[in-house]
C-alpha cells in the first residue's frame, strides 16, 4: 500500500493528535516556566473554580487514572499550592481545594496560557477558535 500526504492528512483524528502534540510542547514549556506539568496545571485550574474535588474526581476532570493523581497532589501538596481537607484515611473523603499560594500561582500563570491560546497565529480567526474549541469540547464530552 502506498499512501499520498493527502490520504495521511484526510485523518482527522490522526490530525487532532499531531496538533495535541504541537499544542502539548508549547504548553509543557509554560507550565514548566512555573514548575508545573499539564496534570498539574488541570488539577490547578478545576481547583480554582472555588469547587472542591475529591482525588477521583480530579483524576476524572484531568483525564488520568485514580492511581496517578494520587503522586500529583502530594507535590502539589507538598508545595503548599493545594490543601487535603481532614486527614488522610484510606476509603475516606478528602475534599481538596487550592490554597492562597495556588491562587497566587495560577494568577501568574493564566495570562501565558492565555497568551497560548490565542490561535491567531495558527491562521485561525477569533470566531474560528471559538466554533473550534466547541468542536473540541463536544469530543471531550462526548455529545454529539
């Protein structure tokens, strides 16, 4: 089978995940500007809603296993960024929630990823980012 650039860039998922990647990199550069990794991040700015999350509920809204987040918190626990409310007990609720540090801390980052997010530069116009980021969400989501 021989295929043509066309036939590779007639996958659309195939191309979603080449721009993920791209998106990812210059992303990964800002967040670590600040000491953070994109789970790191996600955990932040679901946190800064005001809403508290438990651990598993995080892990849902961050798209990564129960398991994983659990190393993810303590660091940013660690950091004094986010805080455990009640102690630490297995099979029990531990609401979490960001604190004055954290808060600090996404207030310093938001602009640059703002600043990222501004597609403009991709050739996209402002109403195009818009009706593509809708696209973006209904697959996230899973609506149709």
């Amino acid at each position: 089978m021989e295929l043509a650039p066309q036939d590779i860039d007639g996958l659309v998922k195939w191309s979603l995940i080449r721009a993920a990647r791209q998106a990812e990199r210059e992303f990964t550069e800002v967040f670590a500007a600040h000491g953070l990794s994109p789970v790191q991040f996600g955990v932040l700015c679901h946190l800064s809603t005001g809403a508290t999350f438990t651990q598993a509920q995080l892990a849902r809204e961050v798209l990564v296993r129960p398991q994983s987040i659990s190393g993810v918190l303590d660091g940013l626990v660690e950091r004094g960024l986010v805080r455990r409310e009640g102690g630490r007990a297995k099979g029990r609720r531990n609401p979490l929630t960001l604190t004055d540090a954290g808060h600090a801390l996404m207030e310093e980052v938001w602009p640059e990823v703002q600043a990222q997010n501004q597609l403009e530069q991709a050739g996209l116009s402002r109403a195009e980012t818009q009706d593509f980021n809708a696209v973006l969400l209904r697959m996230v989501y899973g609506q149709p």
